[in-house]
C-alpha cells in the first residue's frame, strides 16, 4: 500500500518514520526543498530537521506532486498557513 505525506518538514518527517516501521507500507514524503528531498533519498535522514535519525528503507521523498494520485491514503502534515495555497496546486 502506498502512503503519502505532503510535508517534509519535522511533523511530516515524524510521522512518515512512525507509519513507516510496518514494512508493507511504501511511505512517500512531498516537499519543496530539493536539499531535504535529496538528502532523505540520498543518505536517509532529514537534513534540515532530524540530523541525527536515519530514516527506514521503505520511506522516499518527491517534490513532484502528480505521483499523488498512486497513492491510496494522503496525510496533510503541513502548517495551516499554507494549506490553502497548496490545496489549490
């Protein structure tokens, strides 16, 4: 089963790591700093936020939010104030 976090931030982080620990589920994190994708791609961490938490295999970042529609469940994990602009994308 695929599963989506819009919010790569330390709450999406938190909560992709934590659904992430049953190995069925492919947890996708969306965000829009290319350096925390590619460091959560790259080296399994969030760079900006958890420095020091190696992340499961099983998690993978984008910035590209067309591959949401594979996804079977979407968690929001984003501060209101911008909630409005990206629900409009």
């Amino acid at each position: 089963m695929k599963i989506a976090v819009i919010g790569a931030g330390s709450f999406g982080t938190a909560f992709a790591q934590q659904i992430s620990f049953n190995k069925e589920l492919n947890v996708e994190i969306f965000g829009r700093d290319i350096e925390v994708i590619e460091s959560i791609n790259n080296c399994k961490i969030n760079s900006k936020y958890f420095h020091n938490k190696i992340l499961n295999n099983n998690i993978e970042a984008k910035d590209d939010f067309k591959d949401l529609s594979n996804a079977e469940i979407i968690f929001l994990c984003l501060p209101s104030g911008i909630l409005f602009s990206l629900a409009e994308k």
